[in-house]
C-alpha cells in the first residue's frame, strides 16, 4: 500500500475511527512518524487557540441585545446597570391608577413567558402592605440589563411610529371630555436578564431574620432573558388642556385618557419554568397564603399574567374588547377605569380618569 | 399530575426556534469570531451581528442554519479584523495589532503569568496575521470544535479537503509562531 495523504493523517488525529488508514499506520513507520508530527502540531495549535466558553448568562445577555436589535432599538451594547421591573410594565403603567406601585411578587417575577391573558387577583388592604414589605429581585440573584435609550417625548403618532418603529393604533373615539390633542412617549425597548443564586438568596434571607425555603437546585444558576418594548403611550389631556388631573382623596395623578400598546413582553429561561420559578417565589415567607393559593390556581404562568386587584376599592371582569378577551379594571368611587388585553402578540391598555363604558368604546374603537 | 404537564408544557415553550438556535449557536459562532479576531468583545458583538443578519433573512429552523452562522462568523470577524487594519493605518498606529488581548483565562491572579500569558497571545495573534485568511478560517472552525462536514459546509468546500487544508494551515501557524517568537 502507498504512504498516507497528509489530508488522510491529519484527519486520523482527530477521527482514529478509519481502520484501513489505521492498519496501514501500524505497519509503516514512516507514516506513523509523519502521524507523530501532526498530532503534535495539532495539538500545540490547539493550545495556542485555546478560548475560554460564553457562559450561559452572557449568552442570555446576547440573546436579549439581539432581540432587542431586531426590535429596531438603539441598543447600546456593554454597558450593563441594574434595571428591574419592566416584566409586567405594560400592564403596569396602564393600570398605575389603580395598582399603586407595586414593588411586589406579582410586579416583579409572575413570569409571563408570553402573555396571552389577564386574570385579576384579589388583594386585601393587608395584602398589599405585605406585598411591598417583599423585597425585589435582586435579592434572589442578579438582575442585568441592556442600557437603552431613555422615553422619547413626541407631539404626532407620525413621530411616535419613527421613534418605535412600529405601528401605532389611535381610537376614533374619545372618552367625554377629552380633547384630541395626544402626546406621545415612546419607551424604547428593553432587555433584562435575571439569574438566580441559591447563595444570594440565603444570605439576603439572612439580613432580613427570615428563614426563606431553600432554592430548587434546578433554579440555582438559571437564567432568564426578558425583552420588554417598545411602548408607545399616547396621553389625551382633559377639555381645559391639562394631561392630568388631581385626584383628592386619592392623592394621585389621573390621566384624562391613556392609550398603551406594546409588544408582549417575552421571557425564556434557560431551564426553570415558569411554574417552577411562581411556585418558588409565592412560597417566600411574606407573601400572604390566600394570595399564593389564589395566583397558583390561576393556570399557566407561561401565558397569564395575574393583575393584582385592591378589593377594597377596585372591580376587575373579563369583559370582550377588540374582538378579544380582556380584562376590565374599574375604581369603584368611579375615579377611573381601565382595560388591558392581548390580540396578536401586542398587548394593548386603554385608562383614564373617566366611565367603563367611555373607556370601553375608546379600546373598541382603535384602527 | 396537573402540575407536571404544565411544567412539560412550560419547558416546551421555553425557547422559540430563534432562541434554540440562538443558545444552540452562540458559543460556536462567538468561538469562531474570537479565533480570527483573538478579542472576546469584538467576537460577542460579531456574533450578534450574525444573528441578526440570520434573523432577517432566513428561518430559524432552516436546514442550513448552522452553517450559514459560522460561514457568516469567519467573514464578518475577517471584515471587522480588515476595518481594525484600516483604521490603524489611516491613525498612523498599530492599535489593531496591539489592542489589549482579551482571550484565554482573565481569571489568573498571579501579574507574572498573566504577562507571560498576555506575550503569548501577543505571538499568537502575530503569527495568526500572516496567514492566509482561507487558512484562518479553517483553523478557527476546526478549532472552534466544528466537524469535519461543518468545517466544509461552512467554507463550502467538499470534507476530504479538510484534512489537507488543516494540515496546511497549523503547519503554517507553527512555522510563523516560531519566526515572531523565536525560543
């Protein structure tokens, strides 16, 4: 048999499953000198090109920024800074006159891997105090985000549609008393990643004297990768030109009318699952039991997004808007309504200081 | 029993077929771009870059998808290497040559070997620029733990020249690290 090709030898140093190439290398010495050679220069390439792995966080830390790329924001890559909450930010915003700030479990983690509806939750008074005791995110790992581009403030949907680079629904109705002179912010897109550490969660249990149940090890290290945005919100000012009007009793802001629409937001992980991760963060010590019963029995967390309800001042009811099933929030003092819902892949959320009824005809009447 | 089918479901749903190619891709694409460049960042923003090239232009669940990605690596990482070049010539400087090495191990604490380590990758990256960017390209795949038949699809050659061209170009590789860093 003639000598081995170089093409041949090199390849039997990384694949040695060719037999006939091996059976000749065992009876000629000068192939198996050349074979020597070889490996020995592959090897030492090796060496020398040796590169460290992309670990999974930084891989989801991508992920995010090219999401958010093909979102068409401006994403600034590298700088990463703290920025947590935005999960449930649509709805939030949306229904801030009604759910005062939460820095709560149910604002921060519910984990919507893709919102597809919205059920209310109910929650006491007292509930809501222990909700705000909780402490945030970053107590059960790190939280890493894509620094973006801060909200732009524009005066025409043309305006709006160049800032998001998407589309923007206004409603041919508006509610009563209010003129149609909209302002737009437009809230670029963000990206998040969250990793959760059994280490971190122990030790900030510890500062707060809690025991917390112990972190699956499943859960330990996993990552989620959230993309938020754009947001556009289209603000309508009240018949005398004010974009919001004072509240009393309540001591807040209202806005005349708000309209709300944004991608919905999406969450992967890179093991634990939505149920996994709910059931985790309902079991931490602080979160009042009737409320955990009430949010795990709601089904699946991939594609709900529980919107907590105060009880003692507020109605929720799945109502039908846009073709679709939504959910209606009222204040029962008639302060305000609002309608939140979900219709092909957007997430949409109608809100003012005015009637149900007037906030319902705006949501059926956007084009 | 309710609880686990919903986790099945939960997991099921994790990733969209971008996502699983994108987790799938990633550290090969960013493994590629950082052998050509030998700069972890620039690598990372090259591979995002491709990505989202991809993402436009083609299905996430394409047969090709794979090697499009690291075809795509090896070119954008040797168009980036090309713009370094330009720049550092119009600036009068060899900034692309000498710009701070960020592969390998950063977690060595010890400054003597973390010089001695930093000189390396120095020769590594000289010798590397000597080469010819078909020989690069094949030591970046190939090392970049790509198969025999991925090396090929993504240079679009047939599998039986791989064994040649690798031969050839760590041949060539030895040869330049042993003329800028004679020991």
């Amino acid at each position: 048999m003639s000598h081995l090709a170089e093409g041949t030898l090199r390849r039997l140093v990384d694949d040695p499953t060719d037999g006939v190439a091996r059976a000749h290398l065992a009876e000629c010495t000068a192939c198996r000198e050349r074979f020597d050679a070889l490996a020995h220069v592959a090897h030492s390439v090796r060496e020398a090109l040796h590169v460290d792995g992309v670990e999974p966080a930084r891989a989801a830390v991508a992920l995010a920024a090219v999401r958010a790329d093909l979102l068409g924001g401006p994403v600034r890559r590298g700088g990463l800074r703290v920025w947590a909450g935005a999960v449930a930010a649509c709805a939030a915003i949306a229904l801030s006159f009604v759910l005062t700030p939460l820095r709560s479990v149910a604002d921060n983690f519910l984990a919507i891997f893709e919102p597809q509806q919205f059920v209310a939750v109910p929650v006491s008074r007292s509930d809501m105090e222990q909700l705000r005791a909780l402490p945030d995110l970053s107590a059960f790992g790190t939280v890493r985000s894509q620094r973006l581009a801060g909200p732009v403030h524009v005066a025409t949907v043309r305006a709006a549609v160049a800032a998001a680079r998407m589309p923007v629904r206004l409603p041919a109705v508006l509610a009563p008393g209010v003129l149609d002179a909209p302002q737009f912010t437009v809230e670029a897109p963000r990206s998040a990643t969250f990793t959760f550490s059994a280490a971190r969660a122990r030790a900030s249990a510890v500062a707060r004297g809690h025991s917390a149940p112990p972190m699956p090890a499943h859960l330990d290290g996993s990552t989620l990768y959230a993309v938020v945005g754009p947001i556009v919100i289209a603000t309508y000012p009240d018949a005398s030109g004010h974009f919001q009007t004072l509240h009393r009793r309540h001591g807040h802001a209202f806005p005349a009318l708000l309209v709300v629409q944004a991608p919905a937001p999406r969450i992967s992980s890179t093991g634990a699952s939505a149920r996994e991760i709910e059931a985790y963060l309902l079991a931490q010590p602080g979160v009042p039991p009737q409320l955990a019963a009430e949010i795990a029995a709601i089904g699946d967390p991939a594609t709900t997004l529980p919107i907590p309800i105060p009880v003692d001042r507020s109605y929720a009811t799945p109502v039908t808007v846009d073709g679709v099933r939504g959910l209606a929030v009222g204040d029962e003092t008639g302060v305000g309504a609002g309608v939140v819902w979900q219709r092909n892949g957007e997430i949409f959320a109608v809100a003012g200081a005015t009637t149900m009824r007037a906030v319902l005809a705006v949501a059926d009447s956007l084009h | 029993m309710l609880i686990e089918r919903e986790l099945r479901v939960s997991a099921d749903r994790v990733a969209d077929p971008f996502d699983a190619l994108f987790v799938r891709e990633y550290p090969r694409v960013v493994a590629i771009a950082s052998r050509v460049l030998l700069d972890r960042d620039a690598a990372e923003d090259v591979a995002q870059d491709v990505f989202v090239q991809y993402h436009r232009r083609h299905r996430p669940d394409a047969p090709f998808a794979g090697a499009w990605l690291h075809r795509a690596a090896v070119h954008a990482a040797l168009n980036a290497r090309r713009g370094a070049l330009r720049r550092s010539k119009r600036e009068g400087s060899s900034a692309a040559l000498e710009a701070p090495l960020h592969i390998g191990s950063g977690s060595d604490a010890d400054p003597l070997r973390q010089t001695v380590r930093a000189e390396e990758r120095a020769d590594v990256r000289r010798a590397l620029a000597r080469l010819s960017e078909r020989s690069r390209a094949v030591l970046a795949l190939r090392h970049s733990g790509l198969t025999y038949a991925e090396t090929a699809a993504a240079l679009g050659v047939t599998t039986g020249h791989i064994g040649t061209m690798l031969a050839r170009a760590e041949a060539a590789f030895i040869k330049e690290i042993a003329h800028v860093a004679p020991r």
